[in-house]
C-alpha cells in the first residue's frame, strides 16, 4: 500500500511503525474471508482491510478520530483471525493498538459511552472491585430489560447478563508465596493469578498449581503483581497500559533473577498481551530489554506443559471434548496443536467445532460494549460446538468461558481442569453437577 508520510509525522515512532505496517498490505481482500465482524455484518468497513483505508486515512492526514472510523474500529474485536489470513505479514493488531490511542487522544466519546469505558476500567483490573461489582450485579439483573431499552444503557444490560449467579469465595491459590514441588523439583516457574478470572473461577488457577506441582515444578505466586493490562490497552488508555506492563515485568524480572523457569499464563488473552509487553516497551530505556526478556520467558500453560513429557494416560471417564480455540490463542499467540495434544494424551476424544477460527464474541469487554454483534457470534459459535455432540467443552480463556456458558447447557471446563483431573486431581466442579444431574434423571 503506498503512503504520503511526512518527514515531521514519521518522527513519531507510533506512526513510523504503523507506516510500515500499512505498507506491507496488498489490498488482497483474504482477510474479509475469516473477519467476524465482516461475516456477521458484509460492510466492507468492518473488515480489517476496510478498517485499514480508514486508519490510513486518519493517521497520513493527521486529523483527528470521527463517529465514522469509530464506530468501525470499536466493532473490532482484536480477535487477529486476519493476521493468521494474511499473506502479507501485516500486523494488524499494532496498527489497530496505535488506532485506539489515536482515538482516545483526539475523539470525544458520548457521555454515556465514555462512563461505560471508566467504569469498566476502574473495576475489571482490580478483583476486589470487580467482585463487590459482581454481588451489585446481582441484585440489579431484574433492571436489564429496563436498561436494554435505552441505546446508552445496553452495555450496563448486557454487565447484568453476564454476572454469575453466585461468585465463588476468596481462593489461597491467588495469595502470594511459593508452593512447593512434590518429590524431586524439577523447575520452578511464576503463575499470572490475573485480576477477573481469580474471582470468576479460582479453580483454574488451583488446578494449575496442582498439577505443576504434582509434576515436580516450584509454583511461586509474586508478590505485587497485577492486572496485565491487555483491558485498558485495547480501550487505547496507552499509559495505563504501560504502567500495569512495568509493574509486572518489575515483578517478574526479579523472580527471574532467583531462577524462573517460565511465567505460566491460564488465560489467553492477558498471554498475548504479556508476549507483547517487549514492543509495548521498546521504547522505554529502562524497560526494554527487561520487557523483552519477561515477554520471551512467558508462555501458556498448555506450551509449558508440552515441555515436560507428560506420559499418557487413560481419561478418567470416556469423554467426547470439543475444543474452543480461544482467539487469542490461536491468532493472537498461534498455539493450536498443543492443548488438543496434551487432552488427546490424557485419554480424551477430542473435537474441533466448525469454523473454529471466528470468534466467540467475548474479547475481553467486546460482549458489554457491542452486545448485539456478540450475541450473533455467540449463538453461531453456540451452534457449531453443540453439532459436535460432546460431552464437554474446553478452552484455555475465562472470557470465552463465560461467553459460551452462558448460551448453553454443555459444561465449559478450562483446559488445565480437565489434565488435572486426568493427572491426579479432583474431577472440576462444573462437570461433576452436570454429570449428577444426568444420572438423576
């Protein structure tokens, strides 16, 4: 793609790389093919080469952000199906990045829109918060269809849908300190304990240390780290971002300096996020190279897993599993073989739904702030897996998680609960009451 950069706009390192990105595409269209919002909606404009003409456009004219190119770029979910299309090698997901804090910085939101936004970031990054917010939630869920028929109100309607109805209590999984490995220690890596997913479903992160320590590996819970920052970043709020990216990395560069072998992530999306952390710092004198080297040493916990030589086993009982391949697994980090591996070798016969590339509709905040497009692929996603007739689905995202379950009756398990189990330990909760339930009737 040609550009009309000036020398003085290209000094900004922001637009020199997002020039370079923009360079790279061709305009071939592949990307339209596995865009959901493009699927969902055929406007040439919710496609990622849509989006990209008018990021062109509002960087190389150096004007501010309008309702139009707003309106696009916030119905993107960040899913980044198009750069596992591409052929080009564009990265989307930088010049999308450099998009949304352009936009934060020239365009002023709707009143109703802009509290949407404050209020999700003052309260999602930070579990007490978020889990005072969910026992709220409860009591308000009956004014959701108050709030559905009022437009500004909508994303507080669908913030009422998507509170569980019961939270669980406070985990010691997420308290900082280090479990020791059973028998022979044979590594010892850092767990994210994260800021939503702890609240949301502890047993993920319970099932992890379980079983890495089981297998002989040091789990050590840092002090002082938090939220990863992947929220605020795709909201554009680049400082915010930044400054949840240096903690962390201050964190786990010293615990790196003990020894570490990796940083495990159970949660795709904030791992994407924290792979990126070396570009997000690049320029930053006194993160770089640190960021770099926290950004290299993190990985999954399906990645690490598949590193220890796990022997095989026979499945405790004869499951059928459809695996989601959470989004930012599958594009964001392009980890798809391992998680199928590591479930196959535990004895479970495992499925991929149709057209597993498109997204659930979660994407962090994306099923609040634009419910109706993702209640769309949410049903679609719904229907795909529920053809595969399992008996449970897994997936490695709490935000997918909490997507899918709540549009069917099929239990959604994390990935790392079912190799627990399948490993040792005790058979994860919500599959346990379904099970009971079947048997009763």
């Amino acid at each position: 793609m040609e550009t009309k950069f000036s020398a003085a706009q290209l000094a900004d390192p922001g637009v020199a790389e997002s020039e370079k990105i923009l360079r790279k595409c061709v305009h071939c269209g592949f990307c339209t093919a596995t865009c959901p919002t493009y699927v969902t909606l055929g406007n040439e404009l919710d496609s990622p080469r849509g989006r990209i003409y008018l990021i062109k456009d509002m960087l190389e004219n150096d004007r501010p952000a309008d309702r139009e190119i707003v309106t696009h770029i916030d119905r993107c979910l960040s899913c980044l199906a198009c750069m596992t299309t591409c052929p080009s090698g564009v990265n989307y997901m930088h010049l999308v990045d450099h998009a949304r804090v352009h936009i934060e910085k020239t365009y002023k939101r709707p009143l109703m829109n802009r509290l949407t936004r404050q209020v999700l970031a003052a309260v999602l990054p930070y579990p007490a918060r978020f889990r005072l917010a969910l026992s709220a939630a409860r009591l308000g869920r009956p004014l959701a269809p108050l709030f559905d028929s009022v437009k500004p109100l909508k994303p507080f309607a669908a913030m009422l849908r998507l509170a569980p109805s019961s939270v669980p209590g406070k985990s010691k999984s997420a308290e900082p300190g280090a479990r020791a490995a059973t028998g022979t220690r044979r590594g010892r890596v850092a767990i994210l304990t994260g800021c939503a997913q702890p609240v949301l479903k502890p047993s993920i992160n319970e099932a992890t240390i379980r079983l890495l320590t089981r297998l002989g590996i040091e789990v050590v819970v840092p002090e002082g780290e938090g939220c990863c920052g992947a929220l605020v970043h795709h909201m554009g709020r680049e400082e915010a971002a930044l400054e949840s990216a240096r903690r962390n990395v201050d964190v786990w560069t010293r615990e790196i300096e003990r020894g570490l072998d990796a940083i495990i992530i159970t949660a795709s999306g904030c791992g994407t996020t924290i792979k990126d952390y070396g570009y997000m710092l690049r320029l930053d004198p006194a993160y770089s190279e640190k960021a770099r080297i926290v950004s290299e040493r993190t990985k999954d916990i399906t990645e690490y897993l598949m590193t220890l030589a796990i022997p095989a086993v026979a499945a405790p009982e004869p499951l059928t599993v459809a695996y989601h391949s959470a989004c930012s697994m599958q594009h964001g980090q392009k980890i798809t073989r391992q998680p199928k591996d590591l479930l196959k070798a535990a004895g479970f016969m495992v499925k991929d739904p149709p057209e597993g590339h498109l997204c659930c509709g979660s994407a962090g905040t994306y099923n609040i702030m634009q419910p109706e497009i993702s209640a769309r692929l949410k049903t679609r996603k719904i229907a795909n897996i529920e053809n595969t007739r399992p008996d449970v689905v897994a997936t490695g995202n709490i935000g997918c998680i909490t997507q899918i379950a709540s549009g069917t009756a099929i239990p959604v398990i994390h990935t790392v609960e079912l190799l627990d189990w399948a490993y040792g330990g005790p058979k994860p909760a919500g599959l346990a009451a379904t099970r009971t339930l079947e048997a009763a009737e």
